[in-house]
C-alpha cells in the first residue's frame, strides 16, 4: 500500500463520516436549526409566467449574464447515450442568438473516468456510500453537485441544472431575474396535497407550505451562489426523506424532487415558474417556444398516428428500449398524423447519432 492509497481511504472515510453525521442532523432535529444563508429574507410568491418583455439583445458579451449546464448521470450505457445527445444539441445552440449559454459539465457519480471524457466535459464525482441510496440512485444526484460545486472552478454565475434526457431546441437565455430562479412546473409536485408531511422537513417558522414551489431541481436556473448554499441541504433533506418511511411512501421516484424544492423555500430562493422552459411527449404535442424536449414518457402509436398510451404501439419511442445499447441510427420516423413533438423528438435524435463519430461503440 502506497501514501496515496492510505490518503484516499483517509479521505472516504472522512467523507463518509460526514455523510453520516449531517444525515442524522437531518432527520432527527426535523431540520429546525438555522440553515446558512441569508438571514431575514422575505418570501417572494413565485412568478408563474416570465414578466412580458423581449428577451433583450447582447450588445457585448460583458451584457450577457451566463449561465454553466451540469447534468448528472452514472456511466451506464442507458445515461451515457443520452449525454452524447444531449450535448451535441448543447453545442449546435451555445452560440445562436440571444443564448447565454455559457460552459457544459457533465457530473459523473460512478466515481472513475469513462472513455467519453474526451467527447464530453466531465467532474468525476464519488458514489454515496454502498447501501446509502437504498435502492434509489437519485440520491447521487445532490451529493454529486455538493461535490461539483465544492471542488469545480465554474466561471459563470448561473447555472443550469439539466438532465441527460434533454434536447435543446433552440439558445436558451437565462431565465432567471431579480434574484429568483427560473423553474420548470411539474403538475405532480403538490406542496399543499402533502402539507403534513413537509411540515417535518419545512417548519411552520418559516412560512407557509405554498412557498414551496412546484418544482424538482431540473430544470432551473439559478444563481451559483444559491445553489451552493441550497444544495448541501438538497442532499441531507434527500437522504432524511428516503429515511423516512412516512415521506418515502408518499414521494415515490418523485421524493428528490420534493427534496430540493424544500431546500430552494428553506433558503428563501424563490422561482419563476416557466411553464415555457421545455416540453414532454406525447402529451405535450407543439414545439412552440419551447426551450427543451424532456423524452421521458414513452411515445406510443398505432400506424394512424393515434396514440396508444399504456399499450405498446405499432410504432413506438421510448428510452427505456435502449437501456443496454444505444438507439440504433435512422430510427424510423412516426407514421403520419403523430403530433409535431414527437416527430421533431426523432428527427433530433436520428441528426445526433448520425453525426457523433463512433456511435454505439
């Protein structure tokens, strides 16, 4: 055994310590000590709709206020070609007009470099501890970001918190204004259906439960310097709702969601609601001004382009057909009348993996 292994066991086993540590905090002081950050702030009503006004033109970049995309994945053949089509589209509208899209890091919690690091820009993140997730990998997905934002030199000041499962339509300014953050609405996320649940996390000091936005952590833009405040929170109200048998029944796949939308209201960051931010088929049918293409429903339908939700279509796109090797190139298109989202979903798909060297290798 060389220092450097000595010194790398020094430093899981200080880390997982430390885990440990906040997770108790977490889940038996029901998270009413004085979280960091601003002291004394007020609680803003979330904006549901942008405020009516053109996005304005850069005259210089020094105007523009930029923001850095992180998405986090495993190195799973399932995540990493998503990735790969993720950022070709990222690279295709960095620099289109009105963009403030500024740089692109792709966190990896699998702990170890893969053989895309060239292609894609990567921080390698550490795992939780075997069995911490319980079963439940998106837990990696705060504790990963602790890391990033910890350890990272990130030149913007923004950042956008996007997912492997998103193609980018067209640039994408940021969205946020006057200190709030720019969020996506999930129509499941109901902080008032679940108010006595939340209240063991979202004490009666500091608000009401409808400060909690409906929101999950992507997509959101939002200032570095409240996510570095709000994302350490983000992990250990994670990790104290899955310990909790109660709050885990209740969120299901959604709980990490919950989690940072009570870490965001616990520090006072509220959100514009964007309901433009981005689209998901089927059920979303027109691009519009939509900014992203979330794909994580299954688009299923018959060869009338009638859709066929819950019963395997005749035609069909679903991720989830490509979770140990990636989609092959020139995926079929969709039979006539299939709604615009979904044929332009494919077609976006099909241009990526047609023009990223060495795919499915």
């Amino acid at each position: 055994m060389g220092c450097g292994n000595v010194f790398f066991t020094l430093i899981i086993t200080l880390a997982v310590a430390l885990i440990t540590y906040n997770i108790l905090i977490s889940a038996n002081a029901s998270l009413k000590q004085e979280l960091p950050g601003p002291s004394g702030f007020s609680i803003i009503d979330p904006v549901i709709q942008m405020p009516v006004e053109k996005f304005r033109k850069f005259g210089s970049s020094a105007e523009r206020r930029l923001f850095h995309t992180a998405v986090t994945a495993s190195d799973s053949v399932y995540n990493t070609w998503q990735c790969r089509v993720m950022y070709y589209w990222f690279k295709k509208h960095k620099n289109g007009p009105d963009s403030e899209m500024g740089g692109f890091t792709r966190i990896l919690h699998s702990g170890k470099p893969d053989k895309y690091m060239d292609e894609i820009p990567t921080f390698i993140a550490q795992p939780l501890p075997a069995g911490m997730d319980q079963g439940y990998i998106v837990l990696n997905r705060p504790w990963a970001f602790v890391q990033w934002l910890q350890k990272a030199d990130i030149k913007e000041d923004y950042i956008l918190m996007a997912e492997p499962d998103h193609i980018i339509v067209k640039p994408i300014p940021n969205l946020s204004k006057d200190g709030l953050g720019a969020a996506f609405p999930f129509f499941y996320i109901e902080p008032k259906k679940y108010g006595s649940v939340l209240r063991k996390f979202f004490p009666e000091e500091k608000g009401p439960i409808t400060n909690i936005d409906p929101i999950g952590n992507s997509p959101v833009i939002v200032g570095k310097g409240s996510l570095k405040k709000i994302a350490p929170t983000w992990m250990n109200v994670s990790l104290a709702m899955k310990k909790d048998p109660e709050t885990d029944k209740a969120f299901g796949w959604v709980l990490e969601m919950y989690a940072y939308a009570v870490s965001s209201a616990l520090h006072g960051v509220g959100n514009i609601l964007y309901k433009d931010f981005m689209i998901q088929p089927p059920w979303d049918t027109e691009i519009g001004n939509k900014f992203i293409i979330h794909y994580t429903y299954g688009c299923d339908y018959d060869l009338k382009g009638r859709l066929t939700y819950g019963k395997i279509g005749e035609w069909r796109f679903d991720k989830r057909s490509f979770d140990t090797e990636p989609p092959p190139r020139d995926l079929p298109l969709p039979p006539p009348g299939v709604p615009e989202s979904v044929v332009t979903l494919v077609k976006m798909v099909n241009e990526a993996t047609s023009s990223i060297p060495n795919w499915g290798s």
